[in-house]
C-alpha cells in the first residue's frame, strides 16, 4: 500500500515537472483565443476556365481596418446576453395594468388574426367589419339575454407586441339603449361601458386562443398589422447616446420598464415616478447563480449580494444630491428636479435608469450615478438586458 502511494505520487509529481512544456503561451495547449488577430483574408475562389459563375455577394462583409489600429494583446471576450426572462411562459396571457387589461399572445399578429376570426364565428358573434390593416375587428350588434332594454357591441384591436412576434389583443365593449337605430354613429368610449362584459370577452377569447394549436398558418391580410409601427426600439443615433424608444403611454411604460430592471442581472432599489427615475444596479453573476442555482457548477445560489446591499444603504435623495450639475450632457434629463447637486462628488454603485417624453413617445436612457452619460458599448448592453425584459 506505501509503495503504491508513493508510485502515485511520484506519477503526479512526473506530470508537474513537465507541465511547463505542455500548457502555457508556448506550450502544445495554449490558450488560442487571439489567435484570429493574425488571421489573414484568402483571396476569391477562381473557378476553372468555362465555368460561368452566379453572382455572390458577401454575406458576412469584415469591415477595412487600417494596420495601425490593430494591436495584439489581451482580450476579453464578452458574455453573450442572456435569453429573455420572458421566454417560455404560456403562449397566451392576460395581462392588467390599473383597471385595463389586454391578452398577450406568443404569436406574430398574421397568425394570431385568423384565429380570432375562427373563436368569433364558433361564439355565434358575427362580424360588422374586419380591417386587417389597422388591426381592428367591430362585431355586430347583439343582446345579452340578462339585460334586453339594452345592445352591446365588442371592438377588438390587435397590435403588434412589446417583444418580438408577439401580439396584444384590446378589447373595448359598448352597450347602448336597444331603441338606438342601427344606422347611429358608433362613438367608442375611452373605457368600456360595462368591465365585466369586457372581462368576459376577454376571458372567452384567452381560453380559446390558448386551445388553439400553435401551428404557424397565417393570414396574408393580416402581414401589415404592426408591421409599420414597432413599439419599442433601441435607437443607437451616430454622435449621441443610445436610447430605448417606447410607443407606449407613460403609466405602461414606467410599469414595463420598473419590472425589467427587477428582473434578470437587474436589480430595482429606488424609484420615483414623479421624477422619472428608477435607481438600480447590474451584476451578470446574478443571472448565472439563478441558472446555477442547485447545478454542479453552481456560482453561490443565494449567496450575499454584496453589490445590491451596498446600493439599498444609497437613498434616493443622496443619489440627487450627487448628481453633476456641471456636466453639458444632452439631453439634460436632470432639469426641474428638486434637491438635485450640492452634496461632495462619491461613487455610488449602479446606474440610472431615466424616463423622459409624453403622449406614447418615451425615451429611456441609463446614466451613471452621477448623471452623466455611459461609453457607448456600455449604455447599449444595459439598454439591450432592459429591452429583452420588457413585458
């Protein structure tokens, strides 16, 4: 038994010795990771005499750059942004916000639009007009057997959604005295006349959309819906900053935003609607404990959050106060806040998250904690993880 231990201990000792040789800058497994810095471009395939060639265009062009502008060195490549946190939940969801509510469909409006014209024709619920273009289904005029001194009529419109190839249905419901001719201007309200019948819309129209079969038959009708107007964007505009764009009214935006910053390597510790100003930080090891979490590999599961305890310590006032009134960042997003600069320059951990505009144009941009204005790379990576949580 001695002598077996001591033959293994001198076998590793043998593998330590000659390590040197094996790994390393100038061993056989050397880290290769730079080695695309030397690479050199191939010339264009030449086909033999005769042969006619198509022709090609480069579908992945490498940009010119000039020799002095490549250095070797060490290189960090970046992590790749994690998938959606909104990726796999149901196919069809209602969602609410203060007392409207919408259906969220995980399809693209040209499937979803048949599927609406099928669930109206097996409810019994004829169609008045149906304009795909705009997105917009009336029924005709019906009676609820519980109320025949009245008529009701249901608007449906379909829009494209916050994420990609998913859409919102918005029901509206009208009910008018049953003596109304039929011929009578249709003026709809802002809000429905009657939540309930429009809860029970709604609620018809989900259970039926999510028995559907997620099959991909589309209407061709129905390929403009949304197609034109895209709700939110990450605008990346040549000299300024990058922003989020956001078609969406300012009570829905802030609701969308403040959930995607609580969401993913986010994390949401002061707020302020009436200022437009949401304080968080970003860490991507939170992510990578949450996909960990109980794995072989695990990076501490529900360890300290070291970095989201410092910033709950920070509040929201300190943040003002520390914010640089000299800077002549535009757009100046700072303009008209109480208790804003005054306090001595410090470095608080995370960002600001800033919403700005009005009557469905909002802009979001990320700032430091002392206001002012991120790298580019930098404001577009933490704009992107806010775009991909939106709901």
């Amino acid at each position: 038994m001695t002598r077996l231990t001591a033959g293994a201990a001198l076998c590793i000792a043998s593998i330590s010795l000659t390590g040197c040789g094996i790994f390393g800058d100038d061993g056989y497994f050397r880290d290769r990771g730079n080695d695309y810095q030397r690479a050199d471009s191939l010339p264009p395939l030449q086909l033999p005499a005769g042969v006619t060639a198509k022709h090609q265009e480069e579908l992945y062009e490498v940009p010119q750059i000039a020799g002095d502008q490549l250095t070797e060195g060490e290189f960090e490549a970046p992590r790749p942004q994690a998938l959606s946190v909104n990726v796999g939940l149901e196919r069809v969801k209602i969602q609410k916000l203060g007392n409207r509510r919408w259906v969220l469909v995980s399809q693209p409006p040209a499937e979803v639009w048949p599927q609406l014209h099928y669930f109206l024709r097996t409810s019994g619920l004829r169609l008045e007009s149906s304009d795909a273009s705009a997105g917009v289904m009336e029924t005709t005029w019906l009676t609820f057997n519980e109320s025949p001194g009245t008529k009701d009529k249901y608007r449906l419109q379909v829009e494209s959604g916050v994420q990609p190839d998913t859409t919102e249905i918005h029901v509206r419901h009208l009910s008018v005295p049953a003596e109304t001719p039929a011929s009578a201007r249709v003026d709809w309200p802002a809000q429905s006349s009657s939540p309930e019948r429009e809860g029970w819309m709604i609620d018809e129209m989900s259970n039926s959309l999510a028995a559907e079969s997620t099959g991909a038959a589309a209407s061709l009708v129905a390929q403009a819906i949304g197609g034109t107007s895209v709700k939110v964007q990450l605008q990346e505009p040549s000299g300024r900053e990058p922003y989020i764009s956001m078609g969406l009214a300012m009570d829905r935006a802030w609701a969308t935003v403040a959930h995607a910053v609580n969401a993913g390597a986010y994390r949401l510790h002061k707020e302020d609607a009436d200022a437009g100003i949401l304080y968080v930080t970003y860490d991507e090891d939170r992510e990578l404990a949450d996909e960990d979490e109980g794995g072989w590999f695990s990076w501490g599961g529900k360890g300290e959050d070291k970095l989201a305890k410092a910033a709950d310590e920070v509040s929201l006032q300190q943040i003002l106060a520390n914010i640089d009134m000299s800077s002549d960042a535009e757009p100046a997003l700072f303009a008209d806040i109480q208790g804003l600069g005054g306090a001595p320059a410090a470095e608080y951990p995370g960002y600001l998250v800033v919403l700005r505009g009005g009557n469905d144009v909002i802009e979001v941009r990320i700032r430091n904690t002392r206001g002012q204005p991120l790298s580019r790379t930098k404001a577009s990576q933490l704009l992107q993880a806010i775009r991909q949580n939106l709901i």
